[in-house]
C-alpha cells in the first residue's frame, strides 16, 4: 500500500501502510507548511540505509551469471551444513552429495552459456544473497535461546525464557523441551541475560527447512529467467534446472516430514498450521506447480515470548544480478 503524502495521514493509514515507516515529509506536512530545513526524506528507526541497485545493462551474460551464482550459493549451503557436526542426518548425507552434484551440473551448464553469450563466467557463489541471506539466517539458526533474569510475583528471582518463567538452572525444562545454559547462572540479577542451547534437533530442522526453501528459490529463478532469456539454449536450460530443483525440494519436503511431506493441505481447501515450534511447513507438492511467490521459513531460537524470526526468500531482481561489471572478490 502507498500512503499519500499530500493527504492528512492518521494514526490508523500510518499503522497500515507499515508501522513506523513514515516519512519525514509526511510529518512536515502534518505540521503545517513553509517550514524550513532539510527537504530529503527522513527515517524512523533502525532501518538499513537503503542501497540503491547499480545502473548496470542486464543482457543475457548478466543473467546467466546470476543463474550459476544461485547454483555455487546452494552449494556453499550444503557444504557448510556438511561441516557442522550432526546437523545433517546421517541417512540424508547421501541426498545431500547428491544434490551438491546437480547443482555444479547445472551451475557448469551455466559457465557454458555465459561463454557462448560473450560474458565472463562466474563461478562463485551470489554475493548480494550470500551477505544478505545465507550468513544471517545460518548465524540465526546457530544462535542461542536468549533469556532474561526477572522476578517472579512473590519476588523471587527467575528467568523468562521461550515465553515461560522458569527456576534459573543449568538445565532448565520447558514446554518445548530442555535447554542448558550456555553462560553464567551465578548471581543474576534483574534484566540479565543467559543464553541457552537450541532445543534438541532445532538447528537441524533449521537447516533442512532453509535448504528446501533454497531449492525452491532456485526453481522459481530459473522459471523467472526463461521468460528473459535470449537465446533457445539458455531457455531449455533454465527449464531443465528449474524442474530439476523442483524435485529437490520434493525431495527435501518428503525427508523432513516423511508422509506428511507429500502434499499441501491448502490443495484442498485446508489450513497449513505451523509445526510445534512455530516453523512454516512446505511440501513436495506445495501449491500449482510454477509459483514463483516469495518463500517464508522460521529460522533461530524463539525470544522472550516464543516468537521465531521470519526469513523471506525472493528470486533475484536488480539488486542481486551478477552485472558483468562485478568481479568475484568484489
């Protein structure tokens, strides 16, 4: 929704166009006019500063680059995840390396067509969803279960953690399971924090949920990139990966949830209800085949009251091609 500046603007039409987002212009205007002062719009918040896409030509080099970016940034997932102990299941392992290998099939399909358009390859993974993407949301899931130390109604000195108030311990129990702490429980005091370990298996679940939502990113990018592509063979190639990335988030949804994994409820008119910890479910057959709508996941420890944080997952656009004037270590 766009709230109309040259319109009085209330409480309610602020609320609704995006909570605290209002412009600097939208209070002066509130206020009266003739005012002086700097004229460039101001921010409320802590809001990143806002980076304006570069002015570069997108052609189809710059696409393919972009289509293999995708291809190494999901394979920089799994071999990270490989890399930490017991997070990937043992009996997955084998559907991991496997997946790692189609995507540098189709990454090197990619190289190919980028040469064959006149571009430089690009062989790395996609820096702007590596730094604004993939980092945060795998330090997120690492994270610890933050608690802070309060009193209880007769005064006693407790811990609200994961939306509960609990006796402060090593290992505390909570309604989700138990938690240990991973900082000092001696002499709190009201307003500390202690950290605490993720819940058992919660980092794995994390994973498994990121990857599949990462391949059906892939998929939804490659039948985004048809429809732009110049060239027949990059046409066939995209929707050669596209289909294959589909499967391996079938793959992946029917591993995670076995059964259940199969179909989505919402195919037949019914509710999706988020898992026991919050997380939103996704499924070998999600919806129509050939969405590209953004993809939402839960991702790291609940907070105080047992909110997860939302990671939203959506297909490049220009703030995330690999423009032909970017280099790999840039």
């Amino acid at each position: 929704m766009k709230l109309e500046l040259d319109t009085r603007t209330s409480r309610r039409q602020a609320l609704k166009a995006g909570g605290l987002t209002v412009t600097l212009a939208a209070l002066v205007a509130a206020c009266g006019e003739n005012r002086g002062g700097d004229d460039a719009p101001g921010r409320v918040g802590n809001a990143p500063v806002i980076t304006a896409p570069q002015d570069f030509e997108v052609n189809s080099a710059v696409l393919l680059r972009t289509a293999s970016s995708l291809e190494y940034t999901a394979i920089a997932v799994y071999e990270t995840a490989l890399g930490l102990d017991g997070v990937i299941p043992a009996d997955i392992e084998p559907l991991i390396d496997r997946l790692i290998e189609d995507h540098q099939t189709v990454a090197d399909r990619m190289v190919e067509l980028t040469q064959a358009a006149g571009g430089q390859p690009w062989t790395t993974p996609n820096p702007w969803f590596m730094d604004r993407l993939v980092q945060p949301t795998l330090e997120l899931i690492q994270s610890d279960i933050v608690g802070i130390v309060t009193a209880d109604a007769d005064g006693s000195i407790r811990v609200q953690v994961l939306g509960e108030l609990v006796d402060i311990a090593e290992t505390v129990s909570t309604a989700q399971g138990e938690i240990t702490a991973t900082s000092s429980i001696d002499d709190p005091s009201v307003g500390d924090e202690i950290t605490f370990t993720r819940l058992e298996g919660a980092v794995s679940d994390d994973v498994m949920a990121f990857a599949q939502a990462l391949e059906s990113l892939a998929s939804a990018s490659h039948q985004e990139l048809v429809s732009l592509a110049a060239s027949v063979d990059a046409r066939v190639a995209h929707l050669d990966a596209a289909l294959l990335e589909a499967r391996h988030a079938a793959a992946l949804a029917i591993a995670i949830r076995g059964a259940e994994g199969y179909i989505s409820p919402a195919l037949v008119g019914d509710d999706v209800a988020p898992t026991e910890r919050g997380q939103i479910p996704h499924f070998a057959v999600d919806s129509v085949f050939g969405e590209t709508a953004q993809i939402e996941i839960k991702a790291g420890p609940g907070d105080l009251n047992a909110v997860r944080e939302s990671v939203v997952l959506q297909t490049p656009a220009a703030n995330s091609f690999v423009y032909s004037e970017l280099e790999p270590n840039a």
